[in-house]
C-alpha cells in the first residue's frame, strides 16, 4: 500500500504516508476489496500530500464504498480557482488531479464515480483586489468553456459528472451574516495567523485576508442544509495548506451556522507551487492568446510552473502536439 503521497501536515522528518497509515488502522483489519479502493485514495501519481485527519477518512470512505458503491453519491471532489483579470494557459491543468482521482474511485467502484465541482470564487477576488467584474467573468467563462471542451475531448465519460459554480451571488450574501463576523472575529481574537494575513497584504489587508480565510470553511467544510454530501474531497495547490490550518482552527465553530450543514472533509495537495490561474510576471502565456494562436507557446522560454502544467497537459492529451492539436482547433468551434 506504499504510495508517494505524503502527510502534510505532520511537522516530522519522515512524512511518507505508509509510516502514519498504521496509526489509523492496522493493516490486517483491511479485506483485500478495501485495500484496493484505499490505493485509489492514497495514489500519489497526480497528488503530492494529504492531511492526517484525511488519511482517516480516506481508510473509512474506502470501507463505506466496498460495503455500498452507491456511498459515492454523498461524495463531491472540489477544485477552487480565484478570480483574475487574465487567465494562464496553466489554468487548464489545474482540474486534472481531481479528475484523476474520480476517475480511479469510479474504476474501482464499478463505474459509478464522485461528483467533481469546480468553484469559481469571483466575487471574493474581485471585491479583495478591486478587480474589473467584467473582465473576469470574461475570462471565467472562457476558461470554463475550454475546461468543458478539454474533458469532453479527454475525460468524455466524466462530463457529465462535472459542475461549475461561482460565488457572485454566495459570497455577498455570507459575508453580511453574523455567523461569517463571529468567525472573522474568532480569527481575529486568535492571533495566530501571519501566514494567513501575509498572503493576503497586497489583497486588501488584515481584515479581507482573515475574511478569505472564513470563506474556505463555508466552500470546503460545509453545504447547503438540503445539500446530500457527507464528504468534501478538496484538491488544491501548495498554498493551500495555509489556508486548510485556518479551516482547522474554525471547524468546532461550524457546527451551528444556520442554513449550513458541517461535513466530513478531506484535503489533498496537487503538485502547483504557483496556483494556476494566477498569472506569472513573464513567460507564462495567456488562455485566450493560446488559442487565437498556439505558436505563442516558446517552450524554451517559459517558467518552471508553466512547464510542470504544460507537461502535465500534454502526458494527460497523448503529447504536446496533440495538446496544441486540440487547442488550436478549439478556436474554430
């Protein structure tokens, strides 16, 4: 069951996830059914870590499902992109680990796969940063359609499973709430937070970053009260994991958020160092300039991130040239 997923956040020298799985059950306790769909959790081919609490969940949704396939109905597999003015061809990449994990689960499960949604925080982005609504939902709707294309293309089957939702109504909603200032001031009050507040320094300041913060509890940790989930599979980048320690601190205070109901969580980190669909300063060409005219793509003059994304792009496509193949015909549709 050795997988070269790690546990993130463990502060020990050793984080491979094969020496913590034993502290969570004994491996003898497994069927060799369970094993199987446990891999499917624990594969690190386009995942990099997990968190600990996860590798519980993960040991407990794998039984659930061997016992009920139909369990995979109360699963949703989450990717959250933020919200930008110009959208990086690597924007494209960054749905791939929750697809491949769905499309495992769904191998193992006998074809019947989680639901994967895809959460566009734009509204959050654009009143932190002061961008233009406009142009960014623009840009949103032009990656969405490329994202819809792309997993039609190569991901046929896992289409229909797929959904796209955004914030713009959610977020103002939420934040005028006295459950959202309750937890804002819980962040305030602890004191705890630097990362959390320097990431957020040239977003707004102090107050927007620990407000950022609350609303990755309310897309990650809870739903809807009339919402089916039981568990939240989030797959993010490496930043992440500064925000999944806010969420930790904040869920013994979600249980009584009205019209919300908290859920079994589990976090994963992909290999993004850079979140996708913010743009680099240089070399990291643009979506829609990608598509008007493909040859902009200089693949000896771009950054280490778009590289890894372009890579991951063209190994999931069949090869760049049928990754190019394919997006430069998406212009003609």
């Amino acid at each position: 069951m050795a997988s070269p997923l790690k546990v993130f956040d463990r502060g020990d020298g050793d984080q491979r996830i094969i020496k913590h799985l034993g502290e969570v059950r004994p491996a003898e306790t497994f069927s060799q059914t369970e094993v199987k769909m446990l891999q499917k959790f624990l594969n690190g081919e386009l995942l990099e870590a997990i968190d600990m609490g996860g590798v519980q969940k993960a040991v407990e949704t794998a039984k659930k499902l061997v016992a009920n396939p139909k369990y995979v109905e109360q699963i949703t597999i989450k990717t959250v992109f933020g919200a930008t003015e110009k959208v990086p061809l690597r924007a494209l990449a960054y749905p791939l680990p929750a697809i491949y994990l769905a499309e495992e689960i769904g191998k193992q499960n006998g074809g019947k796969t989680p639901k994967i949604e895809l959460v566009f925080m734009l509204q959050a982005g654009i009143s932190a940063n002061n961008l233009n609504k406009e142009v960014v939902c623009q840009e949103a709707c032009l990656l969405i359609d490329q994202i819809k294309k792309y997993v039609g293309e190569f991901h046929s089957e896992l289409l229909p499973y797929i959904s796209f939702t955004n914030d713009l109504d959610f977020t103002p909603t939420v934040m005028v709430s006295n459950d959202f200032a309750r937890l804002v001031d819980v962040l305030r009050q602890d004191g705890q937070n630097e990362q959390l507040v320097a990431m957020g320094e040239n977003h707004g300041g102090r107050e927007e970053s620990l407000g950022y913060g609350v609303l990755h509890s309310y897309i990650h940790d809870m739903v809807p009260s009339d919402n089916q989930t039981d568990l939240i599979i989030s797959v993010g980048a490496q930043p992440e994991r500064h925000f999944y320690k806010t969420r930790q601190k904040l869920r013994g205070y979600l249980g009584q958020i009205d019209s919300f109901r908290l859920v079994r969580t589990i976090q994963y980190l992909a290999p993004f160092n850079v979140p996708p669909y913010q743009p680099l300063a240089s070399c990291d060409p643009l979506l829609a300039d990608v598509i008007n005219d493909f040859d902009r793509v200089d693949l000896d003059n771009i950054h280490t991130p778009v590289r890894q994304a372009i890579e991951m792009l063209s190994d999931d496509a069949g090869g760049v040239g049928l990754l190019f193949a394919f997006i430069s015909s998406t212009k003609r549709r």
